[in-house]
C-alpha cells in the first residue's frame, strides 16, 4: 500500500479523538496495516501540564502511551473502509518512562503493529525527545465492528 503523510486536517478524518485529547499534531508517515511515525509538539498551555504538576511540568506518562496508541491507530484506521470507525486500547505491557517529557519540546512517535488479525492488532511503540528515548510500550488494539465479523451467532 502506498505510504501517506497526514497533517492535522488528514488525521481528523481517519481518526474520532478531539481536541483536548487529541494527542498527535503530524503522521510524517502511515503504512496501512503496517505502522505510522510521527510527532506531537508539546506546547506550553497544554492542559495537562497545569496539573502535571504546577512546580515541575511534565507529561503524564499515561498520556505518552495514548499518544502512541493514537499514532499507531492511523496504521489500522488507514486500511480501506476503515476511515473514520472506532479502535480501542484493550491492554498495555512492558511500559517504560525513561525520561520526563516537559512543554516546549517535540514527542515523536514511532509504531508498530507486529500482528493484525480479525480485528485485533499487536502493537509498539517508542517514544522520542531530542533523539532520545523517553518512553516504549507494547498495547493491543481492536477494531470492534471487525471483531463482531468473527462472533458466533446464538
């Protein structure tokens, strides 16, 4: 499949997460079915780091991974006819937060997805400042109106 570049206007069409959860600026590269590279600028303002915390602004890590879940859903969200339908986290493993990422700075992205089978994908993703790593995650997405394709009927 051909590789795609979205800007902010692109990946709101493929994908539902709003503003203020909207945690990806730019996919720099989408591989449907593949993976999908890309970046967050991390403002000043942003909401969380009036939070997280006042004295020492940082972001959550919880919001690292959904950033690289959002990311790595373009890479499924890419695949024909599924422009615009749903995909949840269903777990996270081997979470690791190397490094605070603090405001002012660019979180790029860089996913994975190791297997996608009726529905339910296998993913990564390492997370970057500065050419270092700050964050690396394993997750599991669905897609459940694939999924239901594959449910028994009573």
């Amino acid at each position: 499949m051909k590789k795609l570049i979205l800007d902010l206007k692109g990946i709101k069409e493929y994908q539902q997460n709003r503003a203020p959860y909207l945690l990806i600026d730019y996919a720099t590269e989408v591989l449907p079915g593949e993976s999908a590279k890309g970046y967050k600028d991390l403002k000043e303002d942003e909401w969380f780091f009036k939070v997280h915390w006042p004295n020492d602004p940082n972001m959550p890590g919880m919001l690292q991974i959904e950033s690289l879940v959002q990311m790595c859903a373009l890479a499924i969200l890419t695949l024909p006819g599924n422009k615009g339908k749903v995909v949840y986290l269903t777990s996270a493993n081997n979470l690791k937060f190397i490094k605070k990422v603090i405001p002012k700075t660019r979180l790029y992205l860089d996913t994975r997805i190791k297997s996608f089978k009726r529905g339910i994908a296998s993913c990564e993703g390492t997370g970057i400042v500065n050419e270092t790593i700050v964050c690396k995650a394993e997750f599991n997405l669905i897609q459940p109106e694939e999924i239901e394709k594959y449910t028994l009927k009573k």
